[in-house]
C-alpha cells in the first residue's frame, strides 16, 4: 500500500483524456474534491487534490494554483476554453478529461484513491 | 453642472418566473415613475421582451428606459446587457432564443413567464424556463453583447449564488465590463479591500426588484449631459465631467 498516487497512474487506470498540463502528470494526488462552484473550492479543497468538475473557465487555473491542487478532472465531456488549457500548460497542473458524469467518476476516483492506493484523504 | 440622474438598472416583470404578477409593465412605469426614477433598466431573466412597451408606456413620464436583460451564462453567473435600440435589442433576443435550452417552464413550481399589454392582458406565454443557464460562456455572451453595442455589467458580483464571486471564485481580470453591480449586501468598499484590482472599475446597484414596492430601493446617481443611453455609456467609462454615485445603504436594508 501507498498513500500517494500520480496523476499518471490515475489517467491510465481510469482511461482520462488530458487536454493539457502533460508536464505535470508526475504530481501526487493525495485526495479529491468535487465541486462547481469555485468560491466553495477556494475556501475547502486541500493541496493536493484531483478536482472534478464540469466548469471550464480560465478561473478554475488560477483556483488550481493558489490551492496547489495535483489536477483538475472534466466530468461529462467537458472541454476546457482555450485560455484555460494555456494557463495549465503554463502552470504545469494538468486538465483531465472524461465523457462521465461526475456521479461516476467520483465514485471511481474514490475507489481508487481509497482502496488501491489507501489515501485517507 | 451637469444634472443628476436617479438610475434602477435591475428590474424584473412579469415575465420573469420569479417576477410578482403585480409587475405588469404599467404597474412597473408607475412606480419607478414614483420613485424618482429617472433611468430604468428592465432585465428579465434571459428575455428582453417586455422592454418595448414599458419604454413606451415610460414616454410620458420622461424616463429613458434601457432594452436589457438578465442573463445566465453557462457557468451561471449573472450579468446585465443593454442595448440602445430596438434593432439590437431583437438581435440580442434572437441570440438569446438561439441558446435557451430546451427545458419547459413549469408555472406551478416557478412563476407564470407572461408578456403582456398596457392593459395587463396576456398577450403570450413564455414556454422554456427562462431562468435556465444558455449554452454560452461569460466571455461569449460579453463579447456578444458588445459587438451590438451594448453595456454588459455583471449582476450582484458579491452575492453568495448567481454571481461571478460564486460562481468563479473571484472576478476575472481582463474581462471587459462597463460597470459591476453591488448587491444589497455588501459595498464598494468592501468589494476593493476584498479585491484591490477593483479600484478603479465603475460601480453600480440597482434593485433587483421581483415586487412593484422594491422598485427604486437601491440605486445609483448618474450625472450626464442629457438622458440618453450614450451619455450613460460614457459616464459609466469615466468621461470627464460625468459621474457614477451608488446610493448607500439605508439603515435596516
């Protein structure tokens, strides 16, 4: 067992698109966080997390990076705006993409995080 | 000197799910009319249908109505467009018919979304919910907006839903407002201690009103040349000897 996983391992095992951010597939994920409203991300998620969501504005980079999240995840075929995909090249924080709902992918994320790699997060 | 205006640039009718059904365009003209106000911006949710009669019917009383709207973008923040002519207007409204989904409005859970006469009587029934999300982005609607020369001015930045501080956690620098609009529950001031890069952006507030009384209980004072759409444009961008003024808060509001 290991507390961590790698963004990499997460897009493998879960077959995720990544829109961008390749140079920081090597980040540790050490839990996750799901909402939509980035005011309520800016206060509660923690460093670290993979974040799904289905908003695609240029703002979520810049939450992603003040709160120094491992990874944002598109849920249900959400696409990001091209500013955004820059802003996480630039930043090195991948966007992940998949054509789920976020009901199912958290539920997956969770199973993976939680019993494969035994994060407590 | 030039003279003061009273502004409400956040008024809902009828038509509006949420809007009382007291809030039929006369009724709107009257109060406003009573409220001293000289500037009356009506803004539906996602529709802009009940602007042409209410300016007309505004006519007499000597205030300029702005052709608005309400709109949801699709990460749901709330913004107000508005729009010099009638000619803009109905291209604005075919854009907003374009990008409504198709999601049926149910009266029983969310209002009745009804234009209607001078008179009161309906004249049509509004069948997709209005208060829906349009499959466009801030961004585009923005853009949108001011290729039809409008105004666009994010509705109550500062309100725990529907806003732009909610919805996407803060204002997006380098987004091309002409004013943002302070709700009831905050300040200016609070807003530029919160995010300093706000000093500098013009403010506004209007009522959001849903109920004939609410109409003109927050507003803001314009000081123009004359009353015309054009010199409320230039005040909103600072143009020397015009001038924006929200109103503050009463006690107990």
């Amino acid at each position: 067992m290991m507390d961590t996983m790698k963004v990499s391992e997460l897009t493998e095992k879960l077959d995720l698109k990544v829109y961008s951010g390749r140079k920081g597939l090597s980040r540790d994920i050490t839990g996750g966080y799901v909402s939509d409203l980035l005011s309520d991300v800016m206060g509660n998620a923690d460093a670290g997390e993979v974040w799904l969501t289905l908003q695609t504005h240029k703002n979520i980079m810049a939450i992603a990076s003040l709160k120094d999240l491992a990874a944002i995840l598109l849920v249900g075929g959400n696409k990001p705006d091209e500013d955004t995909a820059r802003q996480s090249d630039l930043e090195e924080i991948p966007i992940l993409g998949t054509s789920l709902p976020a009901f199912e992918v958290a539920g997956k994320v969770y199973d993976l995080l939680k019993n494969d790699a035994g994060i407590q997060g | 000197m030039m003279p003061v205006y009273r502004a409400d640039l956040h008024v809902h009718t009828v038509l509006s799910p949420c809007g009382d059904l007291d809030m039929s365009p006369s009724a709107v003209v009257e109060q406003a009319a009573g409220k001293g106000i000289h500037i009356l911006g009506i803004t539906d949710h996602n529709s802009t249908r009940h602007g042409p009669l209410i300016s007309q019917l505004a006519e007499k009383y000597g205030i300029l109505v702005l052709f608005g709207a309400e709109v949801t973008t699709r990460e749901e923040t709330h913004c107000l467009a508005f729009f010099e002519t009638n000619e803009s207007r109905i291209q604005f409204q075919e854009y907003l018919d374009r990008h409504l989904p198709d999601i049926p409005n149910n009266p029983r859970l969310f209002g009745y979304q009804v234009v209607v006469d001078a008179q009161g009587n309906i004249l049509d029934e509004e069948p997709r919910l209005l208060i829906s999300a349009l499959d466009q982005t801030l961004e585009q609607v923005e853009q949108m907006v001011h290729g039809l020369g409008g105004l666009f001015i994010p509705a109550h930045i500062d309100r725990p839903s529907y806003s732009l501080i909610s919805q996407l956690g803060f204002v997006p620098p380098g987004l091309a407002v002409d004013a943002l609009e302070v709700s009831a529950h905050g300040t200016v001031q609070e807003l530029v201690t919160r995010f300093p890069y706000l000093e500098g952006t013009t403010f506004v507030r209007g009522s959001d009103a849903h109920h004939p009384d609410q109409i003109g209980q927050h507003a803001t004072r314009m000081q123009l040349e004359d009353l015309s759409f054009r010199e409320i444009a230039l005040a909103l961008q600072g143009a020397p000897g015009r001038g924006i003024m929200v109103e503050p808060l009463m006690e107990g509001q």
